[in-house]
DNA sequence: CGGTAAGA
DNA sequence: TCTTACCGG
C-alpha cells in the first residue's frame, strides 16, 4: 500500500544545485509538510506559536527555506492544491481511524501527563492547518514569489506543467505519484540541506521498457493512495506481470481478481483534473520591509529569527535577478 | 516516507 | 530475493 513501492523502479540520480536552474513547480503541501516535519522542531513550540496559541511554524520555515532556491537559480512556483479528489469511501474510512488511534494516545499522554509526548502528538495531529495556508500565501505574495491555485491535486497540476510549459523544468515534491502523472523531472529532497534527488521519468520507462500505461499499472498493482493493491504484488511481481501480461486487465484477468474503480484510477495519473489557464510572472521582485513587518508585527515572529533569512534573499534575488529566463 | 526486522 | 508490517519523524 505505498507509493514508496516505486522508489525500487525509479531513476534517480543524485545531483548537486549547481546543476540545476529553471523554474520549479512546487508541490506546495508537499514542501510545507516535509519543512515543518523536518526543519521546524516540536520541542521549540515557543518560536512558533503567537501570544493566542496560533501556531504558525510555516511563517519561519518559509522564509527559511526560500534562499535555497534564490541562491541556486531556481525559480519556485508553488502550486496549492484545489478541492480533495477521488477519495474512496475506504480511504476517508482508513482516514477517520488513524486519527481516531492518534487522539485516543493524546488523551493517554495528556493523562500520564508526558508533556512531550503529547507536543508530539499535537504537532502531528495540527500540521497544515486553515491559518497555515493561509499565512503561507500572504507571506509569499508578499516576497513576490509565482503561486498557481491547481484546480484539484497540486502535484498533478505541477507534473503537467512539466511536461507542457516548457519555462517548468522541474517538479519540485517527494512524493513518487509524479512518476505516474509523467513529471519529466522530480526533485526530491528540496528541503534537505544535502544534495536534491532528480528523478527521471523517461530514463524510468527506458530502464523497464514499458509505457507510461504500463508504468501506472504497475503502480496500481502495487497499491496507491487510491486502491490497495494486489496481496504478495510489490514493485518486482507487479513489473513482471505488466510485462508480461501487456496491461492492468490482463493482469487481473490472468489472477482472477478485481480493483475498485481501477479504469477511474488509472485516469487520474493518466489524465487527471489539471488547467492550462494559469500565469505567473517569474520577474520575482520581494517587498522584504512588507514581509518583515507582517512576521514580525503581525504575528510577533522574534525578528533574530528571520533576519538572516532575509540577508540572504536580499542578496540572491538582487545579485542574480531571477528574471533571466523570461 | 525511510529504515528495518521478520517471514515467505 | 521479495513482500509485509511497524515505528519514528
């Protein structure tokens, strides 16, 4: 049941920054998540969290994490997602019990009063939340920094603009899906301070000789976020049989078994809710005394904090313009 | 999602 | 060798 299973097929390659420049569609939810899992520290609540106990962990890790692109020549576009799609009653199922099991440990913790671990649970149970988004954009429209609102998924509408819009080299996510919605280029690892992952769609069907079809059968077998896969089916069984056999139904003819729904998930890799009527305008051109103030007398961010931050997109932005592809 | 231990 | 289940982040 994870997309995780594809790691074992993809192309991926190590690459240092210095090789790397272009625009980026960003996973918007994607990069916020993994920034405020990794970076952000649940031990540091203090930092994070207004005098009213909003917590907005996303104002410092934004600004944090945007000099990493600036610095390199790469132009983010963060893509939001739109309404939530195609969720099977299953998964919204699934959804309800893991938080569920989370808020039953929480009230545990909360009563063997292990304050820790119940800042740990309530990180974990908060994440993005409706001010987080929110915050985010502002932050970003402020910083002048591109924003595309995708009519559904963020990564679908990210991965086709990588494949149409030839200003878009790279999408910017950890998340496999972007192998089968055909994202010629993934980053992975964007957050990380260590070298970025770039994983390679069309030297991922070369390596296996199969479709891109064939590529999202052998993701469906495997199980996604959409269906649950075929029992003893990980990524080698589930290559072999698409090979084998041609496709998805063949597949499922030979076994003898059925998925949910299949023809429904496989169009929403293959041709999923995603616009072309977007624009944004990669001249970036940041109000940083505009930014610094809504951080820090909106919403009381300790100036310390951001200041390096904002030296350094100061720098990166004025020093090599970022407009230079336009 | 990554790592890993266990089992098939 | 491959899949699964679990945990910690």
């Amino acid at each position: 049941m994870g997309n995780a299973d594809l790691r074992q097929l993809a192309v991926i390659e190590e690459v240092g920054f210095d090789e790397l420049d272009g625009a980026v569609a960003v996973d918007a939810h994607n990069w916020l998540y993994k920034y405020l899992t990794t970076t952000v520290r649940f031990t540091r609540d203090d930092a994070y969290t207004t005098a009213d106990g909003t917590e907005v962990p996303n104002l410092i890790g934004v600004v944090r994490g945007l000099p990493k692109f600036f610095e390199n020549d790469l132009t983010p576009v963060f893509v939001f997602d739109g309404r939530v799609v195609g969720l099977k009653d299953e998964e919204v199922e699934s959804r309800r019990e893991e938080r569920e099991k989370r808020e039953a440990k929480l009230e545990e913790a909360r009563e063997a009063g292990d304050a820790l671990e119940v800042a740990r649970l309530d990180s974990q149970t908060q994440r993005l939340t409706d001010v987080i988004h929110e915050t985010t954009r502002e932050l970003l429209r402020l910083l002048d920094v591109p924003m595309i609102e995708a009519p559904a998924e963020g990564e679908a509408q990210a991965s086709h603009m990588a494949r149409t819009d030839e200003d878009v080299r790279y999408v910017g996510s950890d998340d496999y899906d972007c192998l089968l919605l055909g994202a010629p280029l993934t980053l992975r690892q964007l957050t990380s301070t260590g070298d970025v992952e770039r994983m390679d769609f069309e030297a991922t069907l070369a390596e296996h000789d199969v479709t891109w079809e064939q590529l999202v059968d052998v993701g469906i077998l495997c199980g996604t976020d959409f269906n649950d896969g075929l029992p003893g089916y990980g990524p080698k069984t589930a290559l072999k049989a698409v090979k084998e056999h041609g496709d998805l139904w063949a597949v499922l003819d030979d076994e003898d078994e059925y998925i949910d729904d299949a023809d429904r998930i496989r169009e929403l890799f293959l041709d999923p809710d995603v616009t072309d009527d977007y624009d944004y305008d990669d001249d970036v051109d940041p109000d940083l005394d505009a930014a610094r103030d809504y951080l820090v007398d909106d919403w009381g961010i300790a100036a310390d904090e951001i200041e390096r931050a904002f030296e350094r997109i100061e720098e990166s932005v004025t020093q090599t313009g970022l407009d230079r592809w336009t």
